[in-house]
C-alpha cells in the first residue's frame, strides 16, 4: 500500500516537472539556438515529428546547457553490435561529433545515425545534404519512440494486472483504476470485437485488439503531452501495427475465405482470375497500407497543427503585438488539443473497428446458397 | 513519399515488433484473460440470477394457479356435500314421515275395526238385553191383565220406572 502510493507520488511529481520543464522545448528552443523565423519554425517541427535519441526538456540560451537525459544508443554497424549512451553525441545532430566505437565511426545526422565509410574522418554532404561517404547503421536504440512504447506498455501492464487481480481477490465490482479501465474493456469486446467478428470467433483475437486499442490510444495520448512523443506518428510503429493486423486475419482466414478471394463463386468464369487479384491486393497491399497510413497521417497531422499553433505566437508576434498573438496562438491551441483528445481515442478506435473488421471478414463462413 | 521512406526506421519496425509481441502476450497471460474470464463469469451470473428470477416468478404464478383451483374444487365439494347433507335430511323426514303416517293408518284402522267389533259385540247384548226385557215386561204384564186393569197400568208403569232406574 505505502509502496503503491509512493509510486503514485513519483509518478505525478515526474510528470508534472516534465510538463513544465518541457514547454520550452515546444515553443521557443531548439538545441542550442532559439527559434525565431519562420524557417526554424518548420525546422523546429520537422524535428519534433522524427524520432530522437535523448529525451530533451530545454536548453538554456544563456548558457548553451541542455536539460535532457540521454537513451542508449544500439546500433549493428559493419564492425558488429555497438552500445553506449547517446549523450556521447554532444547533443550534436548535423553530424559533426564522431564517435569512435573501435573501427566504427558514428555520426548522428538528422534524428538518424550513419556510419562512416572506411578512412573518412568528416562527414562530406552533396548538393542536398545528403551525406556521401557515410551510410546508415540499423538502429535498434531505445529511441524517444521506443522509450514512450515502453512506458506505455508498463503503464497497460500495471493498469490492467491491478484490474485483473481485483476480479481474482473476488471483488464482482472493479476498484479504483479498474472502474475506469473496466468499461473500456467491455466497450472493446461489445462494439469492436463481437459486432465484427462474431459471437463465436472474437474471443481468439481479444488479446490482440484489447492490446492495440490500449496502446494506441495511450501513445496517442502521451503526444498530447508536452513531453514531445510522437509515437504514433511514426510510420515504422504505424506499419508494424497494420502488417500484425495483416498477419492476423491472413493467418487466420478461413477455407471460405480464401475461396472467395482467389475464385470468387457466382461471376463469370472470365472474371475470377482478375477478381482473385484484385481482391489478394486488397487485402495483402491497400488494406493494411491504409490502416497504417491512417494512423501515421492523423497523428502527424495533429502535432504538425498543435506545434503550428504554438508557434503563431511568433509568427503572429510582428503584425499583432506579443500580447495578441499569444492570447490568440493559446486559445486555438488549446481548441485544437481538445479535438486532438477525441482524435486521439477516435484513431484507437478506428484502427482497432478496421482491424476487427478485416479479421471478421477473414474469419466468416458463409452459407452456401 | 521519399522522406516517408528516408523517416522509417527498420530498426524503430523491429523494436516495435518485439515489443507489440511481448506485451501482448503479457497482457493476455495477466490482464485480458483473467478480466474476460472475469466478466464473462460475472455475466453469466446476473443471467443466471435472471433466468431463475424469471423461473421462480413462473413458479409463483403456478403455484396460485393451482391454489385457486384447489381453492374452487374446495368451494365445489363442500357445495355438493352441503347439497347432499340437504337431500338426505329432506328424504329422512319425508321416509319418516310416510312411515309414521303408515302407522298412523294401520293403527287407526285396527282401532277402527276393534270398536266395530266391540260396537257389534255391545249392540248383540244390548239387543239381547232389551229382548229379555221385553219379554220379562210383557210376561208381568199378560200376568197382571187379568187380573186388574189398574194394576195393569199400574205394572207398566213401575216397570217402565224400574227400567229408567236400570
């Protein structure tokens, strides 16, 4: 019990310094220089949306410090498996820190970490600053992303296990966190799951879609803190999310299914052939490429609107005073975070009704007529 | 569409994966299975308590069937035993009644038949007795008429007066 609400403590005084503590970061800073134009802006906001490998609250112009902590960095390079923190980067991002790990040369480019060639010492950049003589590394850091995941999946486990016990202790009735998490459970299984895949059949895919509603619903929410995730709005969190959906119902189709995919009864003969593929491309290629375009666009969207709104306050600044242009960059924002709310919950929602939907599809067994 | 491509990170795809993977897996272990089985065991329980809510209405309302139909069988049988108990007093009295008169006429007319006899048997000595008595006065007076007229007259007439005395 003292434990519990010891950890209740830590969690809110946690997240009420990096509320505060990361608005800067937000509005006015970017490592190491303020942002003022409108070109730093966009800048400003490109950055935000990508990935990061430390988790930055704010810099101090003043003094050129950084408030943030560093994540490890992970990364298979051709000279095998490298680790270290990234604060071995100096906070740097336009490759001009190099870091030696044995015969490894690592810079960190643009939110992304490259290798450089054999024998070079600087990154060269061409016409468009793409780097020539480095290339990319795969990354397995525990990134901004992967950290936000993480702790996402802590919160479900913690939130949910405690509902689960509460039913095992005997409690008919949920307490607590439960009463909340409780509706949203049977929300799932009534209106997502069973509408769409039957009666019969939801039971096999609740762990699944349970776990994708939750996790997609709380990241969504964790990047409407000012703590600067952008999970959902990465396109390789928002792939992998649709080709397990994929996976799922492909996996799990049923004879019927894939009759009626591949050689479809009823239309003419001529037809069946163009039908199979039309149909085999619909549900490998555009039926997760949508769900996860879905999800990465509306996401990215929303903090690309959030973050522009914020930002009025300076570009507004020259044409209506500073006082104007807050007041009005503060009341559009919080508009827009109110609907991003109901975004947020609307995307779970949306990808967790699809997904049910493609797995009902799959899994149906008609009458024969 | 280039910088998408430029933007997803292999590595960021399959730290995702890994993870998706295993928190499903803990989730279903210790969070949906036991809340799901939790709720559908909870479910199944309130219509439990429903069906045999509804059962036992059911019941009730068969039970009062019943009790009013025993009720009226009740009612009919203590009618007809009424009606019964009626009957065979009513035929009690009339049986007792048509014998008593039977009786009544057999005893009255043995009565009748033994005063005939006795009035026969009184009305045979009563005739015997006036005979005798005619004889004896006409006796007295053949024997007193020859000898006096008076005294004939005289005879009679005291032995008409003996007569009254007797």
């Amino acid at each position: 019990m003292l434990a519990k609400k010891y950890f209740n403590f830590i969690a809110i005084l946690v997240l009420t310094l990096f509320s505060f503590s990361a608005y800067g970061e937000e509005t006015k800073q970017e490592p190491g220089n303020t942002v003022n134009t409108a070109q730093e802006i966009k800048e400003y906001i490109k950055h935000h949306l990508k990935d990061s490998h430390d988790f930055h609250f704010y810099t101090n112009n003043e003094t050129g410090e950084h408030r943030s902590f560093p994540l490890p960095v992970i990364v298979w390079t051709k000279d095998g498996l490298k680790t270290f923190m990234s604060s071995a980067f100096h906070h740097d991002d336009n490759g001009q820190v190099i870091v030696e790990k044995g015969n490894a040369r690592l810079v960190k480019l643009h939110s992304k970490i490259y290798q450089l060639d054999q024998g070079a010492t600087t990154v060269a950049f061409d016409d468009d600053h793409h780097p020539t003589n480095a290339h990319k590394v795969l990354d397995f850091s525990i990134t901004k992303s992967v950290f936000g995941m993480l702790l996402t999946g802590l919160l479900m486990l913690l939130g949910f296990s405690a509902l689960a016990r509460g039913y095992k202790k005997g409690h008919t009735v949920p307490k607590g966190v439960g009463r909340i998490l409780e509706p949203l459970v049977i929300y799932v299984r009534d209106d997502i799951a069973k509408p769409n895949i039957g009666e019969k059949k939801y039971r096999k895919f609740m762990g699944f879609l349970l776990t994708v509603f939750f996790f997609i619903w709380i990241l969504n929410l964790l990047g409407l803190t000012p703590l600067g995730f952008n999970v959902t709005g990465q396109i390789a969190v928002t792939a992998c999310l649709a080709i397990f959906t994929a996976v799922i119902y492909l996996f799990s189709g049923s004879k019927d299914f894939w009759k009626h995919t591949l050689w479809m009864p009823g239309v003419p003969m001529i037809l069946r052939p163009i039908l199979a593929v039309i149909e085999l491309v619909g549900f490998v290629l555009i039926k997760p490429f949508s769900l996860l375009v879905r999800l990465f666009a509306n996401m990215t969207a929303g903090h690309f609107v959030v973050m522009s709104l914020i930002a009025l306050m300076i570009t507004m600044k020259e044409s209506f005073g500073a006082v104007t242009s807050t007041g009005m960059s503060l009341v559009l924002a919080l508009f827009i975070s109110v609907i991003e709310i109901l975004v947020a919950f609307l995307q779970a929602f949306i990808f967790t009704m699809l997904s049910s939907l493609f797995i009902g599809m799959a899994v149906e067994e008609h009458d024969h007529h | 569409m280039e910088t998408l491509l430029n933007d997803f990170s292999v590595g960021l795809f399959f730290m995702q994966g890994i993870i998706l993977i295993i928190l499903i897996l803990l989730m279903r272990k210790f969070a949906w299975k036991p809340i799901l089985d939790a709720l559908q065991t909870r479910e199944d329980g309130i219509q439990n308590a429903l069906d045999s809510a509804e059962n036992a209405k059911l019941e009730m309302q068969n039970l009062q069937a019943d009790n009013e139909k025993l009720l009226k069988e009740a009612r009919a049988e203590r009618e007809a035993m009424l009606k019964e108990g009626r009957e065979l007093k009513n035929k009690m009295i009339d049986d007792a009644k048509a014998e008593a008169q039977a009786q009544a006429n057999t005893m009255i007319a043995q009565a009748q038949a033994a005063i005939e006899s006795e009035k026969k048997s009184a009305m045979a000595d009563l005739k015997n007795h006036v005979a005798g008595l005619s004889i004896e006065i006409a006796e007295k007076v053949v024997r007193q008429e020859l000898a006096n007229k008076d005294k004939q007259l005289e005879l009679v007439e005291s032995m008409l007066g003996d007569a009254k005395l007797n």
